[in-house]
C-alpha cells in the first residue's frame, strides 16, 4: 500500500511539473506573438513635485492585455520574457511606443518634460541596442535629455564592463540613469559616487514603513542626506498616504511618485489627467 502511494505521489509531481513546463512554453510563445503584432501596452505613472503642482516626469510600465486572462502586470510575463531571450524585443516595443507617444503628446502641446524606461540590463548589451536608442531618439526628433533608465542597484553592482559602458556611453548623448528599488540591495558610498548616475528612487517598500516602522523611516532619511551628499537627484516611488507625503516634505525630499497622485495609466488617459490636475510640465534637470 506503501508503496502505491509513492508511485502516486510521484505521478502526481510528475504531471505538476509537465504543466509547469507546458504553461511557460504556451507563455512564451504567447508573449512572442504578441511582441511581434506590438500588443503590449506603455502605462505612465505621473511623477511629481513634492508639493503635487508639477509633473516631473512619467515611469513607463508596460502590460499586456492579454486576450484571455486580461491585462497581466509585468510580474506574470516578465521573468518568461528575460529567460527566453525576449528581452531586446520587450525593451524595443517599449522604446519605440513610447517615443511615439512622446512624439504625439509634444504635437498635442503637452510636452512631458521625461519618461523613466525600466531596463533589466541584459537587453542593453545586446548589439545594436544603443545605436537603436540614439538613431531612434535623432529620427523622433526627441531630446535625449528627456529619457531616463532606470536600473537596480544589484545590476549595477555586479555589472559587467560592457553594461557600465553602455550606459556611459547613453549618459554623454544626454540619457539620465537612476537607481530604481533603491535600498533593497548593497551599495557603497564609494561605489556609489563612481557609477554613471543621477538620480535614486527609494524603494516604496521604505516609503510605505513610513509611520509604521521606525527602521524604515531611517533608512529614508538616510538615503536623502546620502543623495543629498552625492549630489544625486532622490524620488521617493509608492507613496499612499498624506503622512508619507508629510514625512517626506519633513526630510527635504523634492520628488514624488504614488497612487496617492496617480496610477500607472494609458497615455490617452495621461492627457486627461494632466489636464484636469491643471499639472504644470517642468523639467527638473
Ligand atoms: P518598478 O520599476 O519599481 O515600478 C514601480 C511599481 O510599483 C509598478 O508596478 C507600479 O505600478 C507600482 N506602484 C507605483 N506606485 C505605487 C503605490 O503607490 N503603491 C503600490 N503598492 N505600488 C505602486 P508594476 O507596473 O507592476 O511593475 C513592476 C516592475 O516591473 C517594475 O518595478 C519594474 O521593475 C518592472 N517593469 C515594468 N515595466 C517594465 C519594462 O518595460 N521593462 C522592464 N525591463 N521592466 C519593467
Ligand atoms: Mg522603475
Ligand atoms: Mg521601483
Ligand atoms: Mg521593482
């Protein structure tokens, strides 16, 4: 009896791992199709000044509205499109709607003053990728200056020559690199003022400590006079509640980006938004 339960059991694991592997093989190539007629959608996410006046920039965030299960965040499709050489085609779809968003909202008179791309890192290094950034932000006619990267800090700190390069290189046509997640990983103070950037982004994990957890709120403030210090540009990502918002005015943090002002939504939305929040665009270089 023992023994056919065991059999059982391994029939059972048997049969999980197979739809495992069958539900990422019909992921990816899902993903691919959809990559290939361009079906995944940029959300942008306001960024703000502190007092909400003033609409820094946008974090683009992309979807993908899927025909059956509905919109997935990038949480569901990300991790298959990075381990199946995907990424340079995710990265590009995103690149390129949204210098065509920019492009179409700069027509409009709404001239948002930035867009924060995430990148994942690998994406970069494949060749070709930064010749497509700048010859596509040349034939858009876009100000390199008003598209960031943001990176994490654990890419950053392991990070190969060939990436570190890359985003030298980006950053000398004008790109601005952050630091996303910020907090999260281990950086030191003396690694930290050699790498190419201009901006980190405390984690909202920290921000949403706020409050609650005294550690959490140290470690804020820690990163503001540690930005501060390195004369580094800080934004502080997840933001609520009205007391976070406080909290942060309390230690100097200029920039802001949260439910409490807005959600990541579709560029037609983004227009609205501005509109009705009576935003003024303002660059923060
Ligand atoms: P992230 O870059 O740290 O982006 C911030 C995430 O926090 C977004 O989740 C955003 O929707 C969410 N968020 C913003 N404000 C709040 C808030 O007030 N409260 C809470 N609870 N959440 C907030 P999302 O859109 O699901 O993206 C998750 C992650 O996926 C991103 O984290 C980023 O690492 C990655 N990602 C998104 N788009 C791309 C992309 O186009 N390419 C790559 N490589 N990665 C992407
Ligand atoms: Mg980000
Ligand atoms: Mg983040
Ligand atoms: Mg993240």
């Amino acid at each position: 009896r023992a023994k056919e339960n065991g059999k059982n059991q391994y029939h059972f694991y048997e049969s999980k791992l197979s739809e495992e592997v069958v539900r990422r093989y019909v992921l990816e190539r899902e993903l691919r199709t959809a990559l290939e007629e361009d079906q995944l959608e940029v959300y942008y996410q306001p960024q703000l000044n502190i007092d909400g006046t003033a609409l820094v920039g946008v974090e683009a965030l992309v979807r993908w509205p899927h025909p059956e299960r509905g919109v997935l965040p990038p949480a569901e499709f990300l991790p298959v499109a990075m381990s199946s050489g995907l990424a340079y085609p995710l990265f590009k779809v995103v690149f390129l709607q949204v210098c065509r968003f920019m492009t179409l909202m700069d027509k409009q008179g709404v001239m948002i003053p930035k867009v924060a791309i995430n990148i994942a890192g690998i994406e970069l290094i494949t060749n070709g990728c930064c010749q497509l950034i700048i010859d596509s932000l040349k034939s858009f006619g876009i100000d390199p200056h008003r598209i960031e990267f943001e990176v994490t800090e654990t890419l950053l700190m392991h990070s190969l020559d060939d990436l570190s390069d890359v985003l030298e290189r980006l950053r000398q046509e004008g790109l601005q690199i952050s630091i996303d997640d910020f907090g999260t990983g281990y950086s030191s103070l003396s690694r930290l003022r050699e790498l190419p950037i201009d901006m980190l982004k405390i984690d909202k994990t920290f921000v949403q400590g706020i409050a609650r957890e005294s550690s959490d709120e140290a470690i804020v403030k820690a990163i503001i006079s540690m930005a501060n210090s390195l004369q580094l540009k800080v934004i502080a990502e997840g933001i609520e509640t009205r007391g976070q918002l406080d909290f942060l005015r309390g230690e100097g943090c200029e920039l802001i980006q949260g439910f409490l002002y807005g959600e990541p939504m579709k560029g037609e939305r983004l227009a609205e938004h501005i509109a009705d929040a009576r935003y003024e665009l303002k660059s923060n270089k």
